[in-house]
C-alpha cells in the first residue's frame, strides 16, 4: 500500500483500496522485480473494475503505480495492457481513467498504449490541479 501512497496525487483510504480489491480482484495485478538480490520486491501495481455503464461495459483504471526505481522498464505499460485485456476478455467495450493534466509521465504512457484525451476536467483533484479523462476503445 505504501506504493500506492507514496506515487498518487489523491490520498486513499485502506477503505477504496479494499471495495476495489474485494469486488474486482480479477482486474488487480501487482509487478514483483525478480532480478539479482531483489526476490519478490513489489515494485508496481493496477486498481481496475469493470461495469456496465450506459449499455456498455466500462473498465476504469482506478489506481496505478510503479517505484520510481523501477520506472522506464515498461512495468506500467506492461500493467496497464494486462489490466485492458483482462477487462477486453471479460466484454469490456472501454477502459477510462483520469490523470492530472500535468503529469506528462503519464499521458506518455498512456498515449503510447492508444487512450485518446476524451475530455479536461477542471479543479477535478482535491489540490485543485485539472485532470484529463482518457479512454480506450476495445470495440
């Protein structure tokens, strides 16, 4: 948990992570680094849940984090397209989330995966940083 504390611009109970882990463990995957001295270290992980949401079936990517050690070593990307092809095998037509406008880390990793920018969101984080909205089409 500590992982996710210390990496997300929002601070989350043991509560969120908690609905999300016990009504979509299916769509929750942790990265462990297996190399040299560094045995089953957690250095990454996705929150996800999937629901219908307008006649369609929505992912939505909740939560994700990589150690900044373990950063460009395409351990996000790698969560984030095993996250969307769990939700893409169980029917999911998209997957959303939102990140803040400025976390260019981010909106790289997601751009390179194909999420377009659906839409800003102002003052959407309790900072008061805009976010984006971004989506991915399955179908």
């Amino acid at each position: 948990m500590s992982l996710i504390e210390n990496d997300l611009s929002e601070p989350y109970s043991i509560f969120t992570y908690r609905y999300f882990l016990l009504n979509w463990p299916s769509y929750c995957f942790l990265a462990y680094l297996n190399e040299g001295d560094e045995k089953d270290v957690c250095v990454g992980v996705i929150i996800c849940r999937l629901q219908p949401h307008n006649g369609r079936m929505r992912g939505y990517i909740a939560m994700l984090a990589v150690d900044k050690q373990y950063r460009n070593r395409k351990i996000g990307v790698t969560l984030v397209r095993t996250a969307c092809l769990a939700m893409k095998e169980n029917n999911a037509d998209e997957v959303v989330l939102e990140t803040e406008y400025t976390n260019k880390a981010a909106l790289a990793l997601y751009d390179s995966i194909g999420f377009i920018r659906d839409k800003r969101l102002a003052r959407y984080y309790l900072n008061g940083a805009d976010a984006f909205r971004l989506k991915l089409y399955l179908k």
